[in-house]
C-alpha cells in the first residue's frame, strides 16, 4: 500500500535493515516447495496464468493479470527478473516465488515478499494459486511459511524482517478466509479503496504480523489474534 505523501519514503536507515549477503529462497513446506524461479520455470508460469486469468486472477489481481504474462517472452522476462531480484542484495526490496507440489514437481501459484521498506524492516506478501489446484489448503501452507522466510533470523536462513503485511479486497473471500486462518492481526479496514472492474468499489482489508508473534519453527502466531472481521 502506498503511503501518504507527506511521508519519509526515503529516511536514512530506520532500524537498520540490511539483506542477508547470500540471498536464497528454498522453502519446504508439507506438500509444497515453495523457491526461487529458474528460467527453466517460465512455460510453466505462461501457461498457469493463462489457464487462471479469466474469471480467477483477473479480479483480484487485476493489473498483473491483465497486462502480465499474455506472451512467453513476458513470463521468460518474469521469471529472470525474480531470480536477478536474489543475486542483488544492495537493490534488493521485491521477489515473486514459485509454489511447485512436492510430490510431482508442478508449479501451481506464485508467493513472494513484496515492497521491502528498510527503514522499518518491513515487507508485504501476497499469493495466487492456479485455478485448477485450489481448495487444497496450499496458499494457506506457501504463505505461513513465506512469513516464516520473512522474519526468521538471518542466521537461520531467514531475511530477518521484522513486519510482514498483507492486504486484500474486501470481497475476496478466500483470500480473507485464508488471512483469517494464519491468525495474524487484523489492522486495516478502508472503506470503499479498491475498484474492481467486476466488482466496483469494495473495501481494503489489511492484517499484520510482527517477528516476536510469529512461532517460526510452527509457521504460525504464538498466540492467534481474535478476528473481529
Ligand atoms: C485466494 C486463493 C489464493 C486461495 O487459494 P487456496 O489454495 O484454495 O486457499 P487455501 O489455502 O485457503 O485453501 C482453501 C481451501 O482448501 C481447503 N483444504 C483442503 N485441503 C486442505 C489441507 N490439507 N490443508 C488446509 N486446507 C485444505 C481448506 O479447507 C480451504 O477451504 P475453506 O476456505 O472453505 O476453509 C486462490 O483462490 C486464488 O489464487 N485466487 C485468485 C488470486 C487471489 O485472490 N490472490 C490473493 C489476492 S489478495
């Protein structure tokens, strides 16, 4: 989410977050690895998007799915700028990942850390799953472990953030349901913020998690927030 326009977007050093040296991501979580992209993941990307974009991606995620990913040379480009995103740590602030099912090795969604603000060690996460591997509990099980990526410790293979946010619409269900499971905070409602060309205006929800509240070694809260939603 954007902030005000009076804000600091640019302050020294804030709390002082720097990336680990050696940026990598290869989360294994039940029945998914969740992991940095390789080129040799890109046809899989292209054609996930396409099979999901009409009708499932395009209302919830409506700029990227509607100008990303129409053509192999995107997807291809897609993929190399999330790998080149790791080998840069000195840039480093966004990376879109990959979720493949363990037992077979396909790529069903995309995850990631989002928006790094250094000077409060924070990011935004997000997720998609491709339409025909939802209602398996796997987004739930990618993001829970994604936090864990984001706040765990550096020395523990983690980026030791210290905040990690997430928003969604207010009319989509699933992805609430599925923020509401994790159990982290409920911290923004904004009224009528989002428009959706199907939709209209709907409202913006946000829910957040700070690195002393997430138990990462269960890939959960210490103490689940009541949700008042
Ligand atoms: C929102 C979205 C990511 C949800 O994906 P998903 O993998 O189906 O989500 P979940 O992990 O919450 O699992 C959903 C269902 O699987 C069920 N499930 C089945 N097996 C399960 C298991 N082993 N473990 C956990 N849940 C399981 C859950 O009960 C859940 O059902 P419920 O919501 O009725 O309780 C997906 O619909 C999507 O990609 N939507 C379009 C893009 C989008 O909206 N992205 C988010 C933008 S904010």
């Amino acid at each position: 989410m954007t902030r005000c326009n009076h804000e600091n977007t640019s302050p020294a050093t804030g709390i002082g977050w720097t990336p680990p040296e050696k940026l990598t991501c290869h989360l294994e979580t039940p029945r998914l690895i969740v992991r940095a992209y390789t080129i040799d993941d890109a046809q899989s990307v292209f054609e996930a998007v396409n099979d999901s974009r009409d009708e499932h991606l395009l209302p919830w995620m409506s700029h990227w799915a509607e100008t990303g990913h129409r053509t192999i040379e995107f997807s291809t480009k897609y993929v190399c700028d999330q790998a080149l995103a790791l080998q840069n740590p000195a840039s480093f602030n966004n990376v879109g990942t990959g979720i493949f099912e363990k037992s077979t090795g396909r790529f069903v969604g995309g995850s990631g850390v989002h928006d790094i603000r250094r000077d409060t060690a924070s990011c935004e996460t997000g997720y998609w799953i491709r339409r025909d591997a939802i209602g398996h509990g796997y987004a739930l099980e990618a993001c829970a472990h994604t936090i864990t990526w984001a706040l765990q410790t550096q020395d523990r293979g983690g980026l030791g953030l210290n905040r990690v946010r997430i928003y969604c619409a207010g009319d989509n269900i699933h992805s609430a349901n599925l923020i509401a499971k994790l159990g982290i905070t409920p911290e923004v409602m904004q009224r009528a913020d989002y428009f959706i060309p199907t939709i209209g205006l709907t409202d913006r929800l946000g829910w957040g998690v700070l690195a002393s509240e997430w138990d990462c070694d269960h890939h959960r809260p210490f103490i689940p927030a009541a949700q008042s939603r």
